[in-house]
C-alpha cells in the first residue's frame, strides 16, 4: 500500500519484450550503504536494460569503492554513477583518489 509504483505494473514491466540495445553505452550505478537494514546494490545497465543487479549487507565503503573498481576493470561500464549522498560520498571520494572516472548523483 505503499509503493508509488504497482506491483502489477512493475510485474508487467518485467515481461515486456524490450528492442535491442546491444550498442547503447554500459552504465553502472550504484547506491551506496553502510549497516543497518539497508543494502548496497550494484546495477548495470545496456540502454533500457538491466543486465544484472547485486546486493551487499553491511559493506564498508572502502569495499565498495575496491568493488566498483573491479567492475570497472572487468566490464568496462562507459559511465559509472554513485549515489554520493551520506555514506557514498566516501566511495565517490575513494574512486577519484583511484583516479576512476565517476559520476556523483543524488540519488534521493
């Protein structure tokens, strides 16, 4: 009851057939917490689609920025964006000394 978005349309979201976007730029974003009940999560994207998700309890940001990095190595995103809002401004600030190419967003 209190969503802002539907079960039924985010349900009809996800079995939507979505056109291939094979040559749109990779992007990686991630949200970024620290303890608690909330959770880090890591999202890439290829245009409209998600291609994968992963979750974290309780990781300290320098984990997360040490897992961004990794990522970055591995997969190449073309843009990464870190919710650097609280917590995450310590992983914005960690992957500029890494000298990475990061984009902080303010995710609330």
């Amino acid at each position: 009851s209190n969503q802002f978005i539907s079960g039924a349309l985010v349900e009809d979201a996800k079995a939507r057939d979505l056109p291939d976007d094979s040559g749109a730029p990779k992007v990686l974003g991630v949200d970024v917490a620290r303890d608690g009940d909330d959770q880090t999560v890591f999202l890439m994207r290829q245009g409209r689609k998600i291609l994968w998700v992963k979750k974290f309890r309780v990781l300290a940001t320098t984990d997360t920025a040490g897992r961004v990095a990794e990522i970055m190595d591995k997969e190449s995103p073309d843009a990464v964006m870190v919710d650097g809002v609280g917590v995450g401004g310590g992983v914005v600030d960690r992957l500029r000394q890494l000298t990475r190419s990061v984009i902080e967003v303010n995710g609330g």
